[in-house]
C-alpha cells in the first residue's frame, strides 16, 4: 500500500518519538484544518487580490451587499460581521472611500452615528469579485466528491456549534 505521509503525520510522528507521554492524536485533525485552512486563504486571495482588494476589503464590500438596498450598515454593525475591532474596520473604510468604492456619512435615524454605504462603483466592483469568488470557492471544493463535501459540511457545521459562542440577541 501506498501511504503518503503528510507534514502533519511527520510532525506527530517526531513528536511521537519526542514525547511518547502526550497524546497527539488531535494534531490529526486540528493541525490538518490549520494547514488547510492557510492553504485555502491562499487561493481565497489570489481573487480578492485579482479586484484590487485584501481579505478584509473584499468583507466589508461583501457586508454592505449583503445588506441589500440602499447597501449600508453602521461600522460597529461592519465590525461584528467581519469580526475585527473598530479600530482595524476604520483602517478598511478609509481604504474602501479612497478607492471610492464606499462612503461615510451621518446616520439619518441618530445624528451622532455613522452609516457606511457602497458606492455604485463598489457595488459593481463586489459583484463581479463575489461571482468569481463563488467560482473559485466551486473549483477548491470539486477536490471533493459530492458525498464527502455534504459529510464535511455537516460535521463542520456541528462542530462549529459547539464552539462558536451564540450570537448576542438584538437589542
């Protein structure tokens, strides 16, 4: 038989011999999803990057797309959907209104908030990357056969579950 031993199967088996004390069995799966994931990253770029945009950018123009028309949504709500600070969602913005695929101005409803708003040139910029998104996401997961990509979806989904904390409720 064939078996080919993958970097994370040569890192248990040296830490094996190391440290016959620890158990690490989880390296099988956990190292694996790290190295997956960082492989995947990469190829996930190479479209963004394709649009002028980073990871981050390309989230942010997503968010607002996804919030159907008029496209906006206040940089605290930006923040919580992309899951970074504030302080790292102002840096995107500035960026993205720049490049003038977004705007910033004062909310209608509370004078004192902001609303961050796509552009129609964002709009058509983030269209064009999401549906080549979709395509390259649609070329990663054919590695897969349809059976083990439903299987995978639905483990991963339960284990997300289980670790993600629950979305806070509206206020």
């Amino acid at each position: 038989m064939n078996y080919y031993e993958d970097h994370v199967a040569r890192i248990q088996r040296e830490w094996a011999r190391e440290r016959p004390d620890v158990d690490v069995s989880p390296q099988g799966v956990i190292g694996r999803l790290h190295r997956l994931a960082s492989l995947l990253t990469e190829q996930l770029c190479l479209v963004y990057r394709r649009y002028g945009l980073s990871e981050g950018e390309f989230d942010v123009l997503a968010a607002l797309r996804r919030a159907g028309d008029p496209f906006e949504r206040a940089p605290g709500e930006l923040a919580t959907f992309t899951m970074v600070t504030t302080g790292a969602m102002t840096k995107r913005i500035d960026r993205l209104e720049r490049n003038g695929l977004a705007t910033r101005r004062r909310s209608a409803e509370d004078g004192r908030g902001r609303v961050v708003a796509l552009t129609p040139a964002g709009r058509e910029l983030i269209d064009r990357a999401f549906a080549d998104h979709m395509s390259n996401e649609r070329r990663i997961l054919d590695e897969l056969d349809p059976d083990e990509a439903a299987r995978l979806e639905t483990l991963l989904t339960t284990w997300l579950a289980r670790v993600e904390p629950p979305p806070s409720a509206p206020e």
